[in-house]
C-alpha cells in the first residue's frame, strides 16, 4: 500500500513544473512583445517631432542656406485695397476720382455791377472786398465823389483791387499819371489787369487815348459835397451852396459845446461816419418825424441845397462848432434865428440824393468834420 501511493505523487510534481515553465515561458514572451512596441513607438514619436520641427511657426521665413527661421514683423499700416477689373485679364485699375481741385485766382480785370434797392457805398464795397472809395474813384462819370448820387439801376465799374481807375488823354505819361495818384509807375506797369507789353522799351507809346488804366493802391482827394464852414459872421460864404444860403452877418445864442442826439430815433442806417467817403452819419427814421438842434446857436443856412442834400438846415454854435441836417422834408426855422438845445427845427424827410427817409447828421470844429457819434448823448 505504500509503494502504490508514493507513486501518483511523483507524477503529480511533475505536472507542476511542466505549468510552471510553461507560465514562465509566456511571461517572457509577453515582456518581449510589450518592450518591442514601447521601442517602435519612441522610434516613430522622435521621427515627427523632426517633420514638425522642420516647419515654420506662422509668420516666420527660412532662407535656404541660412540657419533657422526668421519673423515676419506685419506692416503697421493698413493698405487700401486694389480696385480690379471685373472682367478676368484685364488686370488693375485705377479708381476714378470724379472731384478736381481747381485752386483759386485773384481777379485781375474790371468787371460791372447793377445797383440794387437798398444798396449803398459801403455795402457793395464790402461784398467785393474793396474799400468804399475805392468804389468811388472807379465810378467818378456816374457818382461824381457823391455816395449820396447813388442810385438803383446805375452800372458801376468794379475795379479787382483797392486804388483808381484812370482814363488816358491825350499827352499823357505814365511818370505823370503815377504821380497824381500818388503811386509808383512800375505798379501800373506790372499790374496784369492793364495788359502791359513788358517786352517793349517804351510802355508809354503803346497807350493810345480812351485807354483805362487800373492803378493799384493809387488815391487821390475826394470833393466834400456836404455844406462849407459857414460862420454868422460870413453866412454869405455859402452863396454857391443853394437858394438855402444866408447872406447877413447875425449874432445870437451860442452853444455848451455838449450835443444831445438830434431826432426821435436813434438807429444808423446806410452810412456810418467816413472821413474820407462819408463824414456824417445817416439816423434812420420815418419821414416827418421831429429834428432838434443839436445845441443851441444861429441858423446860418436854411433851405435848397444845389449839391443834393435837398432841404438843409445850418447851425453855427458859435465857439467853433457847427451843426448840419440834410435831407429834411420841412424846414421849421428861417436865417438868422437863434435857436436852443433840443428846440425842434424840422422834420425828417427823403429829399435830394437819398435812397430813403433819413437824417444826415454832420458836426464839425473849426472846418474839421468829426463822427457826431463821439460826440452826441
């Protein structure tokens, strides 16, 4: 019995080493293949980290021949775009620009201008950027020196630039000619407007009689059509002036030297004071209303005035002032009159050279006409 049973015990160890190698076996198998992949996947990873490490980042240029990638800084400036033909093959085009800048000339020649209702000296010269009398000395035939011969419908020359307009006689030179206006001849030469032949050596035998020269920056007196100095002890003085002149020497009162404002409406319209184009100044007003002495003194002039002042009224207030009110449409007081501050004389009209009810208004001191605007409360 116990050689029997040691038997199937001998058969049943070696089974288990049989299993045993067999395991071991399939272990070292499987460690050969796990080693066999993890060597094929790091050969294969190292391999496109090279193909991707050969590739430039966006924005950067390898140079052939040159070692490693260079950045491409993008251009701070944004470019408009090219306008292409919509036809294929055409190739590029330019935009139309359909706006042309023309640039500005100044004018050079006379042109004319109608006078329209309500116009006057000054306004016409300020929409031509001219100086009042400039407007004067370029219409000498048609205003006569006289902002007051103004009138709706005249034609008037507009000269391009502030100065004179001349027209050339007979014996004329161009020395002489500057001269009067107070110029140098070469500004009239070179003025283009005149049309000068500047190759000749004589300008002045190519002017033929009737020609109108412009005269840049050229001046020249300007009459005063308003009333003379009229004294009460030479009233006569303005014998010339109009039917209005007193010829009697008077005494009577004699002013303050102080000025109140001369009618019922204190608004100036048309013409402000101008020394040299208009030396009074223009009170608006409807036609009738009351004028009143400015101070008191005499009335030296009373009536017509033959220079177109119409119905005029003079004051002289006897310490070197004098008082004139023109344009009137009655007259309350007669020559040789006292009159007082503020005393009414007249009334306000529309007669002469005048485009419209108003009161022409003039002071002066010893012959010197002022703006009665510095003057008057």
């Amino acid at each position: 019995m116990t050689e029997i049973e040691n038997k199937p015990n001998k058969s049943t160890r070696k089974a288990g080493v049989l299993l045993q190698q067999i395991g071991l076996n399939m272990v070292m198998v499987g460690l050969l293949i796990l080693l066999g992949f993890l060597a094929w996947q790091r050969f294969f990873e190292k391999d496109g980290s090279r193909v991707a490490s050969a590739e430039p980042e966006s924005g950067e240029v390898i140079e052939p021949g040159k070692g490693g990638p260079y950045k491409v800084e993008e251009l701070p400036v944004a470019l408009s775009p090219l306008a292409t033909s919509a036809e294929p093959g055409e190739g590029i085009i330019r935009i139309t620009n359909l706006k042309t800048i023309i640039p500005s000339r100044p004018r050079v020649d006379v042109i004319t201008y109608t006078v329209q209702a309500g116009d006057t000296l000054f306004s016409i010269a300020q929409n031509f950027g001219l100086k009042p009398e400039t407007v004067l000395w370029g219409n000498y035939e048609v205003l006569n020196d006289n902002p007051h011969f103004l009138k709706p419908n005249q034609i008037l020359a507009i000269l391009p630039t502030n100065g004179t307009y001349y027209e050339w006689k007979e014996n004329d030179t161009l020395s002489s000619v500057a001269d009067f206006f107070q110029v140098d001849q070469d500004e009239i030469i070179n003025y283009p407007g005149n049309f000068f032949d500047l190759t000749t050596d004589d300008p002045n035998g190519g002017i033929t009689p009737g020609t109108w020269l412009i005269v840049p920056g050229g001046k020249r007196a300007i009459k005063d059509w308003g009333p003379p100095a009229i004294t009460r002890q030479n009233a006569a003085a303005a014998r010339y002036y109009g039917e209005g002149a007193c010829g009697s020497i008077y005494e009577g009162a004699i002013g303050s030297g102080t000025f109140v404002w001369p009618t019922t409406d204190h608004g100036v319209s048309g013409y402000t004071f101008d020394s040299g184009v208009h030396p009074a100044i223009d009170i608006s007003g409807q036609e009738g209303n009351s004028i009143f002495a400015t101070d008191s003194g005499v009335v030296v002039y009373a009536g017509w005035s033959d220079y177109g002042y119409g119905y005029l009224i003079v004051i002289d207030h006897g310490n070197g002032w004098q008082s004139a009110y023109a344009h009137l449409s009655a007259i309350g007081v007669g020559c040789g009159q006292s009159v007082y501050q503020g005393a009414y004389i007249g009334a306000l009209g529309n007669t002469g050279n005048s485009s419209g009810a108003h009161l022409h208004f003039e002071l002066s001191i010893n012959g010197a006409k002022v703006n009665p605007l510095d003057y008057t409360r």
